[in-house]
C-alpha cells in the first residue's frame, strides 16, 4: 500500500460504515500484501459481506476491486528504478543550459535538505531506546536485504568496534536458520527496512520477536509493516523523484549511533577499540 492510499482511507475513515471499518482495518493491516489477496479473501478477512466490500473499493475512487488491484501494481511498479528513469527529472547537462556541476549541486542540495529533516522524524525516546537496547543486549544482530544490506553492513562494521558480540545475519554460508536459533531474549535485533522491501525479513523479525529479543527498526516507516513489532523506531525518509533513493541520512544515523554509543561507555568502548587496533598492528593488514 502506498502513502498516497494509507492517507486516503484515514482521510475518510470517520465517513465510513461500520463494515467498510472492518475492511478499512484489514487492509492497512495487510497493507503489504495486499497484491496476494482477493476480494473474497479480504472480505472474509474483514468477516463483510462481498457487496459492503464492493462499496467500499467504489468508494475509494475504483469501479472495482480488480481496478483497485490494477492501481496497487501501478503504484508498486513505480518504485521501481526503471519507472523512476522514464519519469523521474534527470540531472541531463545540456537540458535547460543547466551544466553537470549545477546538477550536482541539485543533487547534494537535496540529500542535505534530507539531513537537516532527520532529527524531525526522530523521537527522542526512540533514540534513547535504541542506544540503551544495542549497549546493554548480550548480542547485537543486525539484518538488511537487497539496499538495506548496505546499511546493515554498515551498522555491523560501526557497532562491532565499540561493543563485543555483534553479528551479520545475511547470507552466512546458507547458514541463516542456525544462526537466527541462536537469537533469544537477552538480544537484540536491529533490523533495516527500506524499499523495495523482501518478503525474508519478515520471518527473521518474527522469529527473533519469538525469542523474546529487542526489534530496533530502521526503515523509512510508517510504510513499514514491521513498524508495530519494534521496541524503537528509527524513521529516515529518503524518497524524492531520483531515480534511486538516498540513504545520506540513514547512513549519518547509523555512524551517530555507533558514536554516541561509544561516548556513553567510553572506558569499555576504549578498551575493545584498543584491542582492535593491536589486532591490526599484529596481522599487519592496514596500509600505514
């Protein structure tokens, strides 16, 4: 379900029958796959009978639901790269006199307009929620797929310099099941969740909540259906019309975090950052 559509549905909620409610309800709950039901299903999903059903999609601006359902793959197909490159506004040298340099500084404009946005779309208890569950857990997990692997390797690479026992759940020689076994209450699981999403993380957040571990999520949520499940939510936008999404802020949240962690433990994080440094003198594996 897109933004465009989760507002629609808020918008008019109030004006809505008892049974389109239900419907409403049972839509943004499944808002994510929505694409894999029919209406039949999302009826009884919704306990509706399949006229308040059709109502409701008419309601909504469609003729039915199979044109609701055509607008949902229209609207999925347009985070694609490949739509974004037909449609987006493209930084082209020779268009408008505009030059490659003035492109670019469009384009770092933009991502530092995408900075300055980020401490609004923060909570200050999530923060510190977050910095509290990663210092004191036992084990830091962290898992990312597809553009979110960046992140999470990131985050893995910052966190495993100031604290023991942080590890990278993606794609550990085929050995994912073993490895999320091993998750239980005294963990936490720091999850990111940007589009274009895949279905895989859903099941690893659910197992590791089965478990009993912490969930922060860093995702450019509310579209995030894992959203209800994180004990912290970590929100940076990074849509904006390019052709593909900036993670500029996402990163300096993860490179803050790993920070400021390393502040507040500052003897304990010396000491492992210490270690680290005589591994590398002693292997003999960094440039001078």
């Amino acid at each position: 379900m897109s933004d465009a559509l989760e507002t629609q549905i808020r918008q008019c909620y109030g004006e809505l029958s008892a049974a389109e409610k239900k419907l409403a309800d049972v839509l943004v709950a499944r808002r994510k796959d929505l694409l894999s039901y029919s209406a039949t299903e999302l009826a009884e999903l919704a306990g509706v009978s399949k006229a308040s059903a059709a109502r409701f999609f008419r309601r909504l601006g469609h003729a039915d639901f199979n044109a609701f359902r055509r607008s949902l793959r229209e609207q999925v197909s347009e985070q694609s790269p490949l739509f974004l490159l037909e449609h987006a506004g493209l930084p082209r040298a020779a268009k408008g006199g505009s030059t490659a340099l003035a492109a670019l500084q469009a384009h770092v404009a933009l991502d530092s307009s995408r900075l300055a946005a980020l401490p609004e779309q923060l909570s200050a208890r999530a923060l510190e929620v977050a910095m509290t569950e990663l210092a004191g857990a036992r084990r830091v997990w962290v898992v990312g797929y597809r553009n979110s692997f960046m992140l999470a390797f990131y985050a893995n690479a910052l966190l495993s310099q100031v604290r023991p026992e942080v590890y990278l759940l993606n794609e550990q020689a085929g050995k994912d099941a073993e490895l999320i076994a091993e998750i239980d209450g005294k963990d936490v699981l720091l999850a990111v969740d940007f589009r274009r999403r895949t279905r895989r993380l859903k099941g690893v957040v659910t197992l590791a909540r089965e478990a009993g571990a912490k969930l922060i999520l860093l995702s450019d949520a509310p579209v995030s259906a894992l959203a209800p499940d994180a004990d912290a939510l970590l929100r940076c936008s990074h849509h904006g019309g390019q052709v593909f999404d900036s993670y500029v802020a996402a990163v300096s949240l993860v490179n803050y975090l790993a920070g400021a962690m390393a502040g507040r433990a500052r003897k304990s994080s010396r000491a492992r950052m210490a270690r680290v440094e005589r591994a590398h003198e002693v292997l003999a594996d960094l440039e001078a």
